[in-house]
C-alpha cells in the first residue's frame, strides 16, 4: 500500500508520520510530500529516512490514500488532483468541512458516512474531511448522550493550547519563556505575548462577533450529529499550553437524566476515558492528555441552573486525537471496508 503525508514537514505531519508507524504502517511505501522549500529534506520514519518530494510527485505515484495537513489552500488546490488520481484524501484542514457533499469524520460517530462516500464514488476515491480538533474531542466525549437523550443546547468554553496554531506559535512561546525575545520583535504567531498570557482568540473574527473557531464549534457538531436543531455557542480562548485542549462544556439534554447513566454512557463510549474522582483530585489536565489518543472526561456534575443540563470537563491532545490519529483512524477504517 501507498500511503501519501502531504504536509509532512509541519507539526501535524510529522505526528501523522508517528501514529502511522505506531498503528502498523511502518512497513508501507509512505510517501512524504511538502511545499517547494521542503523538497529533498530528509524525515525519520520507521527506522528509515523519507526524502521529501513535491506534491505533484506524490500525486504521480498514485498512492491509495493521502493524509492532508497542508492547509485550506493546497488541499483545495491538490485534494480533487489526488482523487483524479484514483486517491482517497483524508484531509486535516477546514476546506472542506462545510461542503454538504463531503462526510465529516470522527470513526467512533460516523465513520458510516465516510464508507458511503467511498462506495458511492466514481472511481472509488474521494475527499473526507477531518473536523476541527476542538470539535473532535468535544463530540466523542457527548455522542453517547446525544445518541441516548438528545441535546437541546450546548455552551462551550474552550482553553486551546497554542499548538494549533502550528510550531511559529510553540516557538515564540520558547522564545518568550526564556526571555530570548522581545514580544515587540521577532517573527511572531501571535500579536500579543502568550507566556503568562491568554486571549479570547482563535482563528479570525467575523462581523457577528464571533471567530471562525467558535464557528466551526457550531457547524461541525451539528454536522457530525447530523441535527441542525441543537442549540450551539461557543468562546475559544488560546492558552500558554504544549499539549492539548481543555473545554469546559455545557450540555443540556432533551429529557431528564439520571447523572449515574451519564458516567455509564461516557465510561463505555471507544475513545473516551472518564476520569473524574474529585475527592481525591483527579480530573483532567493538558498534561493527563499528551501524547495520547483518548478523550479525556472529568468534572461531572448536574447544571442544578436549569432543567436536563449538565457540566462537564473535556482534554484531549489536539495533535493526536485533534487532528492526526483521527485522520489516521478515518482511513485504518476504510480500509477494513
């Protein structure tokens, strides 16, 4: 099997290139493609090195699958060439998240919807869409809930770590940190210091007000849950953090509940791991979430404000389960058929 990493110089990429040798892949022709400044660097893969090539190149080889985090631009750009191709695109970015025509994916909800697309292609090839990572988390860790009561209305509030901006925004953190730079100087992610700093700022505002990472919050969880009905509002908060999302969600369910069904129901959900006995002060951190691939649940507890709500406390690390394991878990199930 091929398997194309297109984007596979950046943070995403290479953590792409991880969970790929870590879920088995590590033997199959993986192919590493790049913007032109990248071409003919060298990336450690499976005990081997990978010499980046173009994404022409990549898309010549006729791969059975690409891995996009290369951004909106290029995966419009290069995503429908790829599939022209005979490719299947899994793709990291927010191009084609909104089309009506593209399933979006988190495997543990719906990964029926991204078989369908693929049966219902014309060459067997087609384009699926990786939601946000704030998105993922938030929806595996209430899709049981969803799926047994129904939610009328959810309230986010979301602490993201500065790694979703990319390794600029992880660098000037560094730099900041160790007082090598001047927040006034230097190439910066961010207009404003992020050490000792947050900012109610994620992706660009619109005229409503809001950004266009509280808007995918709205869009993507209905489009997932397939109900345009449920109620959504969002703040995103960028914080100082390496290592994951934190959210504090809101959700209020169509009927009543009892809170011990709810811990049944987010305990058993696949992917999802409660960790919530604040007596003995465990709950989730960032820090409980690095490096791995499960959504993290804590701080369970009854909304007693208003009928059928609840709170809740949702971690994961958005370059794992954000972004390149489900992406990775998207074509593993494709695979199986």
């Amino acid at each position: 099997m091929k398997i194309a990493v297109v984007g596979a110089t950046g943070l995403v990429g290479r953590e792409m290139l991880t969970v790929l040798e870590e879920r088995g892949f590590g033997k199959e022709e993986v192919i590493a493609a790049a913007s032109p400044k990248s071409v003919g660097k060298e990336i450690e893969f499976a005990g081997r090195k990978l010499t980046v090539c173009s994404v022409d190149d990549a898309i010549a080889a006729r791969p059975q699958y690409a891995i996009f985090s290369a951004g909106a631009s290029a995966s419009r750009e290069y995503a429908p060439k790829f599939v022209e191709a005979g490719t299947t695109v899994i793709d990291n970015s927010s191009a084609w998240r909104k089309d009506p025509d593209k399933a979006l994916v988190v495997p543990e909800i719906n990964i029926a919807a991204a078989i369908d697309a693929l049966k219902q292609s014309r060459n067997h090839a087609t384009i699926i869409a990786n939601p946000n990572c704030s998105t993922i988390q938030m929806v595996l860790a209430i899709s049981a809930l969803q799926r047994e009561y129904g939610i009328r209305r959810i309230v986010i509030s979301t602490y993201q770590s500065i790694t979703g901006t990319g390794i600029k925004a992880v660098r000037q953190l560094e730099a900041e940190e160790s007082g090598e730079r001047n927040v006034e100087s230097g190439e910066m992610a961010y207009p404003y210091q992020i050490h000792r700093n947050l900012f109610p700022h994620g992706g660009d505002f619109q005229e409503d007000g809001y950004t266009t990472e509280e808007q995918k919050l709205v869009d993507e969880t209905r489009k997932i849950f397939g109900d345009p009905t449920i109620q959504i509002t969002a703040t995103v908060v960028r914080v100082p953090v390496v290592g994951g999302h934190s959210e504090a969600v809101n959700v209020e369910l169509k009927r009543e509940y009892d809170l011990a069904d709810v811990r049944r129901l987010i305990e058993t959900t696949p992917g999802v791991v409660l960790y919530d006995d604040p007596v003995h002060n465990i709950y989730p951190m960032p820090i409980t979430a690095h490096h791995r691939d499960e959504v993290f649940v804590g701080r369970l507890r009854r909304d007693f404000s208003q009928p059928c709500a609840l709170n809740l406390w949702v971690v994961a690390d958005n370059i794992r389960k954000g972004a390149a394991t489900n992406a990775v878990q998207i074509m593993e199930e494709l695979i199986k058929g």
